[in-house]
C-alpha cells in the first residue's frame, strides 16, 4: 500500500461531496453576491498555515465551503473583462480530463484524446470560416498570440538557430497588452510593434497600415507580420480584415489574427468577421465566447510546416519511433508545449451535449443584450454612451450633474461601488483618455432581464456614491 | 431560458454519471492493457464526424467510455517518460477549478484562489529548500523554463524594448528539449546555447563550464545564464548545483535550475539537490513528481522584480485601482500568461488531504523502486545496465545472444513488443549513441511487486520477438 492510497469507493464518496458543493454552487449562483466581501488581508490569512505535514483526510474538503465562498460568482450579472459563464457540461469533460490524466504530447501517449483534440480544432476553424486549418489548444490567448507570432517571425526573419531577430510587426492602437508582451518576448522589441491609428469606430485604419509598412521599407526595416484584433478588448472592435488581408499579400507578410475575444463569434455573425479565413494564423479562447472553463485557448494556422518550423525541436527520449501520419504526429512539433492537458474534451462533451446551433443561439443573445445594453444607456439622461456595442461590449459613463474635469474620478469610484454592492460585476476602458465603465457580453447566463439591472445598479451605486 | 441552459438537479445527475465512470476507471486501472489496442486509423475515425450542429443531450455522455477505453492507463507500472500518476483527491481539486471557474488573473479577479496559489507556491517553495521564493503556477514545464529563461535575459541582456537580444546561454549536453526551444523562442539562437558537457554520470562539468563561459568573453560575447538541470530526462543526472552556483556567482550570470522531472524530490531526498536554493529561477512539474493530473508546472524565483521587468506590460483595462498590495497583485505583472486556470487548487486539496509527510514517503519510495530496479537489471544476464538509478530512472537494454551491432535496432523493436503486450509501459533514451531502455518511477501507484514485473516482461517480450 502506498502513503498516496485511496480507494475507488472512498474516492467516490469523496466526489460525490464535491457535487453536492457543486449543485448548490449552481443553485446559489444567481442569488449570491458576485464579488465576494472578503478583504485581501482576510484572504492571505485563510491560507496562511501553508500546506500541511500531516494529512486531514477526509477533513480536508471541509474547507471547499469557505474558499468557494470567497470566489467571483460567474452569474448571468458578471459582464466584466472578456471572460465566458463556465457552461456546466464543460466543467463534467474537464473532470473527466482530469480522471484519464492524458498527457496530450502525441498520439502515442494519448490515442484517442489526439485525435479528439484535432477533430475539435478542425470543427471550431470550419465553425469560424477557417476551413483546413489545424492547430492546437492553448492555455489561452497569450500563449495562442505568442505562437502565433512566432511562427510569424520564423517564416520571414528566422532567429530560431542564430538568434538577434530583427523586423517590425503592426497591429491597432487598440491592441491588446499579449501582443507587446509577445513581441518583446520573441526579441523583437517593443519599438518594433507599430500601433495604427484607428478609425471613429476603434477600428486599424488600412491607410495608416500601408503608411507604416512603407516608410519601415523605405528606411531599410523589415516588416514582418500585421496583427489584426478580431473584437478589441476595450470596444469589441473588428479590425477590417479583407483589407489587411489584401495589404499582407501585397506586401508579402504574415497575417496573424488575434481573435481571443471575438473570432469564435463568426460561428453566429460571420458577416462581422470577413476575410477571417485568409489569416495565416489565428487565436481564440473557448474560456470566452464558447462559454468553457478555463483554460481553453485556441491557435489555428493555415500551414503546419510553419508551425513546425518554429516550434520542432524534439529530443532523442521524445522521438517517434513510427511512419504512420498519425501515430507519428506529435502536439510538441507544432507547439511551444511538451507535456499538455486535455483542453480539447471540455468542448467536445459541451457541444456534443447542446449542439453548435445552441451555441450560436446563445453567442447571437449576447450580441442582442449588447445592443439593448447601448439601447438602455441612449435612452438614460444620467449616462453617456462611449462606445457603440460594435461585438458585445458596451462603453460608458454616468455623468449627470457632473463638470468634465470630475467624470473620470467619479466614475472610477463609481465603478468599485457598483462591484461592491455585488448585484452586478463590471469592468472599465480607456477610450481616448477618458474612463469608461464597461459591460462585456459573453455569458450565456445574461438574460434580457438581467441587462436592465446594469443601468438599474449604475444609477443606484451613483446615488449613493454623491450622498456619502 | 438559454440555449445552453442546464439545471442544478441535471448536472448532478450527469456528474453521478461521469463519478461512476471515474470509480470504475480507478478500479479497472491495474488489470487493463496500459497501451490500448487502437491503430491511429481507428482512432480518428472515432472523432470523424467533428462536432454536431444539433446536442445529443445526455446521449452525448455515452461517448465517454470509448474515449476512455482508448486512452493510455496510467496504473502502476506505467513507467515510461517522467509523467505523474494522477493522485485522485487532486482530480478532485481539478474539478472544483472546473466548478468555480475562476480566472487566476489577479486577486480582485479570484481573491481566495489568487491567496491559496501564492501559498501554495511558498509551501512548496520552503518544501524543496527555496525558502522566501515566489513564483507561479504554469503549463508546465516549457513554459516555467521559458518564462525563466525570459527572466534571465531581461536582467542581464534586456532586449524588451529594443529586440535583437543577443547572449549565450550554458547548459549540460543532456538538457531537455525545452531549453533549446525556449532560447530560440526568446531570440537567442540555438547556437547561442553552449552544450557543455558532462561526467561518466552525465552531470554538467564544472570545469568545462568555466572554459566555455571563459571563451565567450575573451571572444567578446556575453554570457548571461546557466541552466542547470536538477533530474535530466534521461538518466535523472542532478547537475552540481553548488558548483554552477558558485560559477554563476563569480561570473555575475543567472542561474536558472530546470527541476521539471527532479526538484519536487528536494522535499524527500534534499541531499541529492544541495545547492538548488541559490538558483535565480527554478521550474518543477508537479504533474510529475506530485502526482498530480495535468497540467501543473510551477515557476519559482528568487526576486518578484525580476519577473516583473520581464513580463509586466499592463493596458489600461487591467490595471489595478486599488493601493493595497494584496488586492492589487497581478499574476500576470510575473508570467507570460493573463487567462490562467486554478492549477494549484488541486495541489492544495491532494496535499492537504495526504500531508506532504506521505509524499515524502512515495517520492522515497520511487527512488527504492528504481533501486530496485537497477539491482533486478545487474542480477540478469540477459539485461545490461547503461544508466544506475541516481534518481529514479533506470537505463538498460536486452543483449543476450545479439550482437553489438544488433542491439539498437532489436530494443527499438523490443520495446515496441513490451508496450503492445500492454503490462508495464516504459519508453527510451540514447546515451551514448546507445538505444536504451528507460522505466521512470513517478508514480504513487507502483509497488515493490510491480518493480519485478519489469525486467519479466521485458525477457518474456524479447522471447517472443526472437520467436518471430
């Protein structure tokens, strides 16, 4: 008997505990608060007796209650950053995920979870107008943006064996913060990412990007790779794709997508998303708008010799030692990863269970509840809208009563009271300098009841806020 | 009503399914075939028809046990590559991240998960003799080397800002994979990594480490890592970690220790790591050596500031309202990553349910098993020892009535026949050119009875294979 022992029974009755937790944190969801009153100093004191020498057996799962208590609750009123509801029959395939513990390098360490994961991924890029893309799950669109430019990098200014990469890559003023952290990463530098200037509507102005890849020419600068954001952070922007497209191929270079927040939501709006299919690389996060568990990132690319060319580099222990296609293929040649979870089985049971057109219903629900959200706020006096609900988030501000030069102070109060009172949970932007407050639809809990509570809580917490 | 909608009272019926699959899987674990008896043909057409336009509801489940009969058996003489047995309270805990779904971004985002990761980080830290270390739960090992190695390069050759990082990095000729990958990744170039070589126990030379740095900078190059290994993937080897210390510290470079398959071994047997306490950054995979499932490596350094140069890049839509410095810590201010699973929640429930007392106890007895192991493979003739257990993996290959021109190609095919006949599951290595066998005990499961099973396959095998 080993010190680690536990029996299928005694494990069982252990599950069995945990989904007892489980159905009643799915039963209590929507009636508890969603920021959780719990101060930082109370938190780190919760853990503060680090792990134990000793075992507490069974005992040790008393302790569940209060940390799950002291959790953000994922409700239908959670509309902050861009972070998807947890769909249910996805938590079920990442528990099984968790019991058959693949380690998803290759095909001959975990058959049937390989071929699962590149059936999925095949699905998603053909669900996405993608079609014959591959690719792989990622933790998420950090990693799936890295990649991505990596592969970019390697194509047109391999670094890989001499080191010292030099070229420029492009992307939006409202890029999100992966992409710098990506290209400083790769040696690239961040003064080597151009940010073009959007349009009225946060938009890469395709001009602009042909001004900048021509006078990087001009000066003797190599242009790499153009990133265009398929739903920006701040906006839920679009970058024009079928232009960048066209100007890539004029000009001979990469086109990596990063569609982390918005490209899964071509499935349902393609007419949002055209040209995505002439991207030589894509991310997205299934955490997002396919509504799974964390972490469930997603890189497409169009062509694995590629992503082989920036990432094979196996040793002698991990070589295949076959010549079938498929029993030969390994993630770790195509991937910055070598030992992998199976991301991919989430999505599989989840969409299995309700079907691709469930998902789309939902994805166009949340679109709709944007819209309602930008109807709600034109119609209120008191609240200025920022940005118009391009995708699925929502940009605006309170200010009734209010000189210019207090809007940004009191709404950055305002947001932290409204979150504080725990009815609804928002974020915030920075749009041309002013601050907004920010509610982003990827729940597929959000009902169109629960879209009139935001501008119910933000008028309410806004009261308040003037009377202390 | 959602699309997606579920109820409480559904999920739990179709947890009960998923828990009653996981009991029979652990009960069923020790007597089935460990490599399934699937062709790479078979297993794609299981997963053919991709993702359905319409849900299967509950119907989708019954797809479960065949995926689960085609995956790879982790059981107790699964001993091949250095990957964990997947201790079941830590399944567990996986399913709770799953349940609560938090994005481990930063506390305001998960306040007790971001308190219970940073503890457990300290705990294990103090554990392996790294006491006042911080750090991060990551993907795994790749990604704690890579963000490591990033970490090394930003203190002593930043590029973050003007790319075209240039330096040489130190490693033994027996580094993982991962390293290489990660210096090229980074901008280095391949050929800027330094394979130094090593001892007749395939541990990095000192004194061959001090001539190559010696060389690069009377060249005019600049040093700025060394990666010591703590548990080489194929042997086990531990670098002399006081030695490359002391070397780093006369040189002023970074030391960076790749502990992915040995370090968490620090806490049961710390006289085989003296000296893993002065490295700069250290990676461990505690889906390994914890036993935990997939994916868990773990990043630990020695100052925060120097993650924080980096990988901080913070947009202003993440950025911290707050002045308290525990509601506002950001994991991703010190990791590549933004979206981040709960990872260490099930490090946290498995040790707190066992003790780390009883993990001391199973990492111990690995390094018995392997012991033994080494003793079985030096009793039979038939079998010669290429690698004595120094941690705990053993290398040996079959050589009775071959000849030593014959040995590689007939232990590649032998091991082949020893996976199929699907009783003990072992894997290779090359050591001196040499095709070996390689069993690697990570594995809580494995008993002293399982250890004799090994060499008995492996000569019942060969028998057969002969007999062909």
């Amino acid at each position: 008997m080993s010190s680690l022992d536990l029996s299928p029974a005694h494990f069982r009755r252990l599950a069995d505990r945990v989904s007892t937790l489980a159905e009643e944190w799915l039963e209590e969801l929507d009636t508890r608060r969603i920021a959780p009153d719990i101060t930082g100093a109370a938190s780190e004191a919760m853990f503060s007796e680090g792990l134990p020498e000793q075992g507490l057996g069974d005992a040790s799962l008393d302790a569940l209650k209060p940390l799950m208590a002291g959790t953000r609750a994922g409700n239908a009123r959670f509309l902050a950053y861009v972070f998807g509801s947890g769909e249910p029959v996805g938590v079920l395939g990442d528990y099984v995920a968790s019991v058959v513990n693949q380690n998803v390098t290759a095909w001959r360490s975990a058959p049937t979870v390989v071929s699962l994961e590149r059936s999925v991924v095949r699905s998603l890029a053909n669900a996405v107008g993608c079609p014959g893309f591959t690719g792989s799950f990622t933790g998420g669109g950090s990693s799936a943006n890295m990649m991505g430019l990596a592969m970019a990098r390697e194509a047109l200014a391999p670094a890989n064996e001499d080191g010292s990469p030099s070229g420029v890559m492009y992307a939006s003023a409202e890029v999100h913060m992966s992409i710098p952290k990506a290209v400083a990463l790769l040696g690239l530098g961040r003064k080597n990412l151009r940010l073009i200037p959007t349009d009225a509507q946060w938009r890469m102005r395709p001009d602009a990007l042909v001004k900048a890849i021509e006078e990087d020419r001009a000066a003797g600068r190599r242009p790499i790779a153009v990133i265009a954001t398929a739903g920006t952070v701040n906006t839920g922007a679009v970058d024009p794709l079928r232009d960048v497209a066209r100007i890539v191929r004029e000009h001979g270079l990469w086109m990596h997508v990063d569609g982390a927040y918005g490209a899964l939501a071509a499935m349902a709006h393609p007419e949002k998303f055209e040209g995505l299919g002439e991207a030589d690389s894509l991310s997205m996060d299934a955490h997002k708008w396919l509504y799974q568990p964390a972490d469930c990132g997603v890189l497409l690319f169009r062509d694995a010799k590629a992503a082989r060319r920036a990432f094979s580099f196996t040793g002698d222990y991990a070589r295949s030692l076959t010549a079938d296609a498929v029993e030969g293929f390994a993630f770790f040649d195509e991937s910055m990863e070598l030992s992998r979870r199976a991301r991919a089985l989430k999505v599989w049971l989840s969409v299995r269970f309700h079907g691709l057109a469930a998902f789309r219903e939902s994805i166009r629900r949340d679109v709709a509840n944007a819209k309602r959200l930008e109807g709600l706020v034109r119609e209120t006096p008191a609240l200025e809208l920022l940005a118009p609900a391009t995708l699925s988030a929502v940009c605006f501000r309170y200010r009734a009563g209010l000189e210019d030069a207090q809007l940004d102070d009191f709404n950055t109060k305002l947001l932290a009271h409204i979150n504080r009172r725990g009815r609804v949970y928002i974020s915030n932007a920075t749009l041309e300098g002013r601050f907004s407050l920010r509610a982003c639809f990827v729940n597929h809990r959000t009902t169109p009841e629960d879209v009139t509570t935001v501008p119910r809580e933000v008028l309410a917490a806004a009261e308040e806020l003037k009377a202390l």
